[in-house]
C-alpha cells in the first residue's frame, strides 16, 4: 500500500469519525428550543437566582468571539472545557486552545513530513501530540491551581473564624477573605462574593465554587456551612475545628509523599529509560532505527510495546497513588 493510500485512508477515517461526532452531538432544532424556552423563562421570571443566572450567561456571551462561537459549534461539549480553561486561572478562550491544537498538529506533522517520515504516521503523531499536549498542559495547571489553593486554604478558614468571631456576617467573611489572602484563594472567594452581591445565594455560590476545584477539602467546608444553616450551633468553633482537620490531613499527605518517594523514582528511571536508549542509538546511528519509520511490521510492533509499558506506567503510578 503506497503513501498517498495510507494518506487516504487517514482522510476518509478522520470525515467518518468527524460525522459520527457530528449524529451523536444532538438534534440541532431540540437545543434551539431549549435555548428559546430557557430564555423566555429568564426575562419573565421574578426569581433573583434566575436573573443572577441569566446575567451571568450575558457576560459570558459577551466575552465570547466568532472564533470561540464556531469552536462550540464543533465540539460536542463546550461547556466542560471552558470550565477546564477557567480552572487553570488563565484567561484563555476555547477559540485560543482550538488554535494551540491546530498548530502543533500542523507543525508536527509537517516537521515529520519534512524530514522523511510516512505520512500516515507523521499525521497519527501529529494528531496525537496536537490533542494530548494542550489537554496535559492544561491539566498541569489545573493541578498547581488546586494545589497551591489547597495549601493556603486552612488561612482561609481561620481568617472566616476570625470575622464572625469578630461580629461579621458570613456572606461579608468571605469578602473579607477574598480581598486579605492571594491568589488562588483570595480570587476564588472574591468570586463568590461578586455573585452573592448580584443576587446569587451563598449556597449556590459555594456550590459552584466546589464544582469548579473539586477538592475534598472545599467540599468539607461547604457541606459544614449548609449543616450548620440547617441545624444551627457555634459555626466559628466548627470551622475552627475543620482548619485543624485539614491541617493535620496536609501532614498526613507530605509524609505519604515522602514514604512513596523511592517507588515514585523507580518508576520515572524504569518509564524514560527505552526513550533515553532510543535517543541515543538515533544519535549513534539514525539508520539502524529508519526501518521502525519505513517497515509496517516495525510500526506495528513498536506501537504494541509503548501501549503495553504506557500499561505498566498508569499500573505503578496506581501502586504509589494513595488517597486520604
């Protein structure tokens, strides 16, 4: 089978797959009918939740470019990655992640095709680096966010003890938190006081607030304030309490960390030592490797054994992950 079959094959592949994507996002009259109905509801309703809602989606709306409109008629949910985008504390638009993955699918598969790779596989690579990197970056940033917000989030906890302690509302606590500590935290909790100020409720704030980091730890401070509105009691001394619990549980993880270290190093030396002698024979001798470029056979086994270590890698990363 020649290049410009293989080639061929990759195109017709890719239409198919882009119509099945295309048949399984809905029926497009059905959401231009929930869209009307929600819309009719929100301009004759008197609920001040619903008016917060709807201001909301207004300045969402506004922010958004013909670049990000056609990007949410492409995907199917483009709803889940703007709230990944806005997890990472970037003000990156989906218009602006769809043009990193063009690019470095172009780049790479161009690269690849220049320097005298199959064209099927540069475009396998340049597919599979042009949607796994973006989505592993974001996914980095999301995890420093949280961390960092996890790490500072017992500050919080006892600055809010600290205001209602002192006579202070709630609602105006975590204003206060919100403009005392830094980011992430303080921008997170100066959110939920915008959205309270313009009319949302605080557990409707919170609750998105949680949906949004989707730590344990937020959540336990989220269901202590809807407990404590349902049954009542000293809140001050409960989220004094909380703050330790979670300062002993981030103890608790460090000393984890530091047990699991070794198993932790073992498993980087064993996952990046085939790329480091693969780099190294390349760079010895280029010719030796040009047949697992050329010859289907070689492709084929060569793509068998990175998904079975890639296996091996998620197993060990499973072994040394422990959950609190």
């Amino acid at each position: 089978m020649t290049d410009a079959s293989f080639l061929l094959m990759f195109v017709g592949l890719s239409l198919t797959l882009g119509l099945g994507v295309f048949a399984l996002a809905g029926d497009g009259s059905a959401k231009k009918a929930s869209r009307r109905l929600e819309a009719v509801r929100e301009r004759h309703s008197g609920s001040r939740e619903i008016l917060a809602r709807a201001q909301m989606k207004r300045l969402i709306a506004q922010r958004d470019n013909k670049l990000d409109s056609m990007v949410m008629q492409l995907i199917p949910r483009p709803a889940e990655l703007r709230a990944r985008l806005e997890r990472t504390g970037k003000s990156w638009t989906l218009g602006q992640y769809a043009l990193a993955c063009g690019g470095l699918f172009g780049g790479v598969s161009l690269l690849l095709i220049g320097g005298g790779a199959p064209p099927l596989l540069a475009l396998l690579i340049g597919s599979f680096l042009g949607i796994g990197v973006p989505h592993l970056v974001v996914g980095v940033l999301i995890g420093r966010r949280v961390a960092a917000f996890t790490a500072r989030f017992p500050d919080a906890i006892d600055l809010l003890v600290r205001g209602l302690r002192s006579g202070l509302p709630v609602s105006e606590s975590l204003g206060v938190v919100g403009r005392e500590l830094p980011d992430p935290v303080g921008s997170e909790f100066r959110t939920v006081a915008d959205k309270i100020r313009i009319g949302r409720t605080m557990e409707a704030a919170l609750h998105e607030m949680a949906q949004r980091m989707n730590t344990p730890e937020f959540q336990f401070f989220v269901i202590t304030l809807s407990i404590q509105r349902e049954t009542g009691g000293n809140l001050a001394e409960t989220l004094n309490n909380l703050g330790e619990v979670l300062r002993k549980r981030a103890q608790m993880k460090l000393k984890i960390k530091a047990m699991s270290s070794e198993s932790k190093a073992s498993a980087y030396i064993v996952g990046c030592l085939p790329f480091a002698v693969f780099g190294l024979v390349w760079m010895a001798n280029a010719d030796y490797l040009m047949p697992f470029f050329e010859d289907r056979r070689l492709m084929i086994a060569g793509t068998g054994g990175f998904i079975w270590m890639s296996i091996g890698a998620a197993i060990m990363a499973k072994m040394v992950r422990f959950e609190i």
